[in-house]
C-alpha cells in the first residue's frame, strides 16, 4: 500500500478500526524483526515503512484526542 492511500485510510477509519490498524501494524513490525534475525527477510527498508505506518497511526490517535480535548 502507498503512503498517501495508507494515510487516506488512517484518517476515513474509526477509533476502533485505528487500533485494529496499530495492532496489525506492530504485528507486521514483530514479524520482519524476526525475518530480518533469521536473514529471510528480502526487503529490510520494509522495516523502515513499518516503524513510520506505527508512528502515523499513533500521531492520528493522538491528533484525535487532542480534538476531542477541545471541543469540551
């Protein structure tokens, strides 16, 4: 998936689905360090990728809360 179509779906889903979103990326994470130990791993930028969708999620999150925040 591209960064913009990435970002696009972080920002349409739900709270809930944007914790589904950050669970399925940490796994995703905690597997390629695993493949990247066992030198299976084919593409170690992937990894790079990974760590930035985890952090875009959580700067969502957090944006959100922030927004919230205000409005009360």
């Amino acid at each position: 998936m591209r960064q913009s179509e990435f970002v696009r779906k972080i920002k349409e889903a739900g709270d809930s689905e944007l914790d589904s979103i950050l669970l399925q990326q940490r796994e995703s994470l905690y597997k390629m360090r695993q493949q990247i130990a066992l030198k299976q791993l084919d593409n170690p930028h992937a990894i790079t990728n990974a760590r930035k969708n985890v952090a875009r999620v959580l700067c969502e999150k957090h944006a959100r809360q922030l927004k919230a925040g205000e409005g009360s």
